[in-house]
C-alpha cells in the first residue's frame, strides 16, 4: 500500500521514524539482531571451518567416545535455545513496551 | 539416475507393512478431512481462507512451523545420512537448527508486522508496485513448482518403500499414490484453506513429533540411558569408511573423494553448510506461517518456539541415526547413498514389527501430503494476490474467494499432471536448489527491504532475478545435472561446480542488489520510514482521505467486508484498521 499512501499519511510515519522514540527503538533493535548474528553465525562459521580445515581438532577424545566434534554440536544447538529464548525474552522487556507506545501515539491520533 | 522413477537399485524390502499402512493412513486421512471440514465454516473471505483470518495462536503456530520442518528428506532420509556418514551427516542436520534462528532474528517479527499475504507486500514498500509484485510471484512460483516436484517425489518414496515389498521401485504403484494423495492434498485445501492447513500441520507435527520421542526412548532403553555406551556401538558396528574414517568424526563427507570425479572437497559438504543455514528458512511457503499469526509478537513467539523445539527434534534424530547403526549393525542400515531412508523404516520394523512400521507408513504418507498442500496454500496465495495486484485489480471479496477456490484446483490439478512428469528427472536437484534460492534471491532481497534505506526497485529487480540466473547456470553445470554417477546424465561431463550454489550465488545476489541500487537514482526515503515504523510497530495508519473507499486501497481482503465479523476477528491484532 506504500505507493497508494497519500503524502499526508507518508508524513506521518517520517515524523514518527525521525522521533526520539523511535530512533531509540531501532539502534535498540538494531544492535541486538547484529550482534546476536554476528555471535551466533561467526560460531557456527567456525565450527563448519573447522570440521573442514582442522578435522583431527575434532577428532580428539574429551570423554570416552565423545570428541570436540560432538561437544561442538551439542553447544551449537544450545547455542539456538539460549539465541532464540534470549531475544524472546529482550524483545518483550526491551523493544515491546517502546513499539507499542509509538503504536499507541501514532495510532492514537487518528482517532 | 535421479529421481524416484528412475529406480533405485533394488534392495530387499524386509520391512513394509503395506496392508497396515494403508489400514493407518486412511482413518488419518479421514480425521483430517473431519479437521479441515470443520474449519469449513469459519470461511467467509479471502483473508480467512488464506491467513485463517490471522487468527492462529503463537503455540499453534509454532506446532504447524514444526510440522512444515518435516519432511521426507528432513527426517526420514536424514536418520539414514547420520547413520552412514556420521558426524558430517549431524553438522548436516545441525545446520537445518542453526538455520531456523534466521527465522527469529530477521523474518517472523517484521515480516508480520508490515503484514499482508506474500513477500511482494514487503517489496512493494521499497519499489514500484508491479515489479515488486512480479518479483514476488516469480520467487514464489519457482520455488513452489521445484519444491511441489520434490515432494510428489516423496510421496513416490514412501509409497515404494512403506506400501510395497518388492525389491524394485514400483512405479505404477508410486504414479497412483502420487495421483489419489496429490488429488486428496488438494481437496484437503479446496475446502480448509490455511484454518485447515494450519490445524493439518499442527496434527502432522503431533503425530511425527510423538513417533519420534517414543523411537527415541525404545533406542536409549536399549542402552540404559547410556549414550556413552551407545556412541561406542555406533562406532564399532559403523560402516567402515574406504578411506579410514571414524563414524564419530569428521571426514566422511568432507574428505577427498567424498564427492565422484571432483577435487572440490571439503569445500563441497561446507557449501552445503553455509546454503542450509542462510537458505533454508527463505522459502516463500514458510513465510505464510508468519502472516497467519495474531501478531508480529506472537509471529516472533511461534519462530521462536519453533527453533527450539527443532533444535530438541533434530538431536532426537542424531540418537535415532547413531542408534540406528549401534542397534542394526553396518549391513542393517541403508549403506548407499539411494538407500538412505530405509535405515528408518527397518529400525522401527526390527523394534516393533510390522504394526510399528505400518503405522510409520501411514503417518509419514499423511505428512508428505500435508507438506503438498502446504505449499499448494502459498502458491496460491502468491498467484491471487501478487498478480491481481501485478495487475491492478481488486477484486470484490466475495468474488475473490471464489477466484482462490477455482486457484486452488487449477494450479494443484496442474502441479499433479505436470510434476509427476518432472519428478523422473529432476527430484534430486529440486531441494537443494530451492534452498539455493533461498539464499541468492530471498534472503538478500529481504535483508536490503528492511534494513537499507537507499534500496529501490532495480536493487530488487537485481537482487531477484540476478540470484535466480546464477543460481540457475550453476544447477545446470553442477554434479546434480552431469559428470557424476548419481547425477541426471551420468555419461556426459560438463559440471563445473561441485559445490551448492548458495554458497557463492548468496554473496552475489547481496551484491547485484548493492550495484543495482546505487546505479539508480530512485530514492524513497519516505517508503523506508514507512516500513521500518510498520515492521518495527505494526503501526498502521488507515489512509484518512476517506475511510469508506480508502481501505480498499489495503492489499487485504476483509478490509471491504461490510459485517462487523471482520473487525472483531482482527482486533486481536491490535490494529484499529483491521487490516494488518
């Protein structure tokens, strides 16, 4: 629908974007998903380099059959809990209570 | 040789329960025709036929997201990988989790929150209407025709392994349960729509999900819960790899050799790595699973939930393929490459006998189906809205309705004659080039929609169709197409790539949108404001011209419908125009 706005409604959502609020709201955003992905990506991009360049690092034995191959991937599904649950849990406390003001403002308004 | 038809080598079928299968799949069968039929009656517009009215709960959701994980070569076959190579098969399998946090991170919130039916209502934000709904449909309609293929494949699949015991593939016995599950999947969405669809996944989710922790439970039993006894056996009963490598470390897959007449190892396994992880969660018809949400929150929630509940699911199917080859022994297990997904069906057969493997026949034909019909849902979808909008038109609701109905039996009618003449030849190259796609055109073209200012129509135009040419050149002259013996011809040799596409056509489709935009001088800076305060907010303000006719300017349907139904159902959204 963003062709068919008329330029009032368009003005509108620039003078929320340039906000305080809101520019608050996404370097907050912003930040979080960067850094989450630049973690969590660089380690599953090492883990990968590894498995492929240094294969005898991951065949060496830490517990019985169990070798730095194994607790690898292990960490690495871990690593997908705590990530999403970690950005479940940021998104509610930290971004939610922010939108949902702007939301209201902008929303609000109109009425 | 490449897909079902062409006939994998013959092996001895000592598992298939046929007369159990069938005597398991069809009261499945009829409990979802009872599921879909009563979601039947909620259906009153288009949007309630194609995004269950963004009615569907964050634990729903996240159920029939799982559900739309699993598929023939996400469980079955992979069980049968992780058995035979091991620990490069579980980073395979790792990746599938790893990828799912793409999901989380950059898609299901924002994607919700700007709302609408397909990615063309993103696009349209940051370009000029009619391209940026073509792109859309392209990406959509590629991806469903190459995926739709796959899966009649699989449904081939589980009908010569599960419903047969010949050694030989049955053929005419893979066209018929083709013809009969494809012509039931699609009933399934003629009359459910995504209600339906959505309560399908989510019984199909219930069903595998189950099966497999039980599975789970009868290996560690076996093992007194000791997995340090189990990795021993895996180890010991393992295949022997010709080149001396360990079940339990790397090198199976990523050793030299690893793939036929290619010096491209380990570079191969690892493109396929890094394609899984940044592709895998790009698929068009997973997206639908966000739009249908209460919420961008609850789309976020059910992403959420979802990775972690793959996360447990997937190590569940490490356990069951190491215990696999612990429990059966090297020549217990599928030991090729073609005979993959029978190391399943005969550990559950060697477990329970044939009323365990009957009723993994009957669960895993009802699963592929939910898969087609799910898939059957976004192309329609995509096909209605994104080339009605392509085109300009709006139709009335009630009038749009029936359009999608009439979709629904044309193009599912359509997928049937033309995919079960595809699947012989291609069902092999299909997957991974689809999730090749999702990595060149869909992750780029949605990473720069919400997250570069200066994006415009011909960065996107560049984004799409660039990655899809790439992609497509390199499928054409990679070891799936020639000069490998698994490949569709064998006998000639003009491969070039060993490696998956993603791995290189993902960067280059970032930079055909990077140069493509900045050799434009379109700039909509008003549109980028629009779309990060709507994928950040889910703020919408109703157009104020006039309230009556304006709304009709929305790209939803129930916009238009006069009742008070359609409001009431939306409030849930929290969005006073009722439309996102």
């Amino acid at each position: 629908m963003g062709t068919k706005n008329s330029a009032a409604d368009g003005d509108r959502y620039v003078a929320v974007f340039d906000s305080a609020q809101f520019t608050a709201l996404r370097r907050r955003s912003n930040a979080f998903i960067g850094w989450a992905s630049v973690i969590f990506y660089g380690w599953w991009l090492l883990v990968i380099l590894l498995a492929a360049f240094a294969p005898d690092f991951y065949r060496q034995d830490l517990v019985g059959p169990i070798n730095v191959g194994l607790l690898a991937v292990f960490l690495s599904f871990n690593l997908v809990v705590v990530v999403a649950s970690v950005y479940m849990r940021f998104a509610r406390t930290q971004l939610d209570p922010l939108s949902e003001r702007i939301r209201a403002d902008l929303e609000g308004g109109l009425r | 040789m490449t897909g079902v038809l062409a006939a994998p080598p013959p092996i001895d079928n000592t598992w298939a329960a046929p007369a159990i299968a069938i005597a398991v799949a069809i009261p499945l069968a009829i409990l979802v025709f009872a599921l879909v039929n009563a979601a039947r009656g909620g259906i009153r517009t288009p949007n309630d036929f194609l995004l269950a009215g963004k009615r569907v709960g964050a634990g729903q959701n996240a159920l029939a997201m799982m559900g739309a994980f699993m598929m023939y070569s996400t469980v079955i076959i992979i069980i049968g990988h992780v058995a035979l190579n091991g620990y490069d098969a579980i980073l395979f399998v790792t990746a599938f989790a790893v990828g799912s946090v793409l999901g989380v991170l950059i898609y299901a919130g924002p994607m919700r929150n700007v709302g609408g039916h397909t990615m063309g209502d993103l696009f349209v934000l940051r370009a000029r209407e009619r391209p940026a709904r073509i792109a859309s449909a392209v990406v959509t309609l590629v991806t469903y025709t190459m995926f739709m293929v796959a899966m009649l494949g699989a449904i081939g699949l589980v009908a010569t392994r599960m419903f047969d015991t010949s050694p030989e593939a049955n053929l005419p016995l893979a066209a018929v349960a083709m013809v009969v599950v494809g012509l039931v999947a699609i009933l399934w969405v003629y009359m459910g729509g995504m209600p339906g669809v959505t309560r399908m996944l989510v019984l199909k989710a219930i069903l595998v999900g189950s099966f497999v922790v039980v599975l789970t439970v009868v290996v560690l039993a076996k093992y007194k819960l000791n997995i340090i006894d189990l990795l021993d056996d895996a180890e010991a009963n393992a295949n022997p790899d010709k080149r001396g490598y360990d079940l339990l470390g790397p090198g199976r897959l990523f050793g030299e050799n690893s793939t036929p007449n290619s010096g491209q190892d380990p570079w191969v396994h690892l493109s396929k790595l890094v394609s899984v992880v940044i592709g895998g969660m790009g698929m068009p018809w997973l997206f639908m699973r966000y739009y249908v949400a209460t919420s961008g929150r609850d789309a976020r929630r059910s992403a959420g939930w979802a990775a972690m509940f793959t996360a447990g699911f997937y190590q569940l199917l490490i356990i069951i393929g190491l215990g696999a080859v612990a429990l059966l022994g090297a020549k217990g297990i599928g030991t090729n490459y073609h005979h993959r997904d029978t190391t399943l069906p005969r550990l559950v057969d060697d477990f329970g006998g044939e009323w365990a493997s009957g009723l993994l026949g009957g669960v895993a034909m009802i699963s592929v189906a939910a898969i087609f019909a799910a898939m059957l849902i976004n192309a329609v979808t995509s096909y209605t809205k994104d080339i009605n909008a392509a085109r300009g038109r709006q139709p009335e609701p009630a009038a749009e309705l029936k359009e999608i109905r009439r979709n629904v039996l044309v193009i599912g009618i359509v997928s049937l004659v033309a995919g079960a003449a595809m699947v012989p030849v291609f069902t092999r190259i299909f997957i991974p080039t689809v999730v090749d796609l999702g990595a060149s055109t869909v992750l780029p073209a949605i990473v720069y929609s919400l997250f570069w200012r200066r994006f415009n129509t011909r960065g996107l135009m560049w984004t799409v169709y660039g990655g899809l040419a790439v992609t497509v050149v390199m499928v054409a002259f990679s070891n799936g197409v020639s000069g490998d013996p698994n490949s569709w011809w064998p006998n000639s040799d003009f491969k070039i790539f060993d490696i998956e596409p993603g791995l290189i056509a993902g960067p280059l489709g970032f930079l055909f949108g990077y140069l493509g935009t900045i050799t434009s001088s379109e700039r909509n800076d008003a549109g980028f404001a629009e779309m990060q305060v709507r994928a950040l907010t889910g703020a919408v303000v109703p157009p104020r011209n006039d309230p009556s006719t304006g709304s009709a300017n929305l790209p939803t349907g129930s916009v238009g419908v006069p009742n008070g139904s359609a409001d009431k159902r939306d409030r849930g959204s929290r969005t006073p125009s009722g439309a996102h």
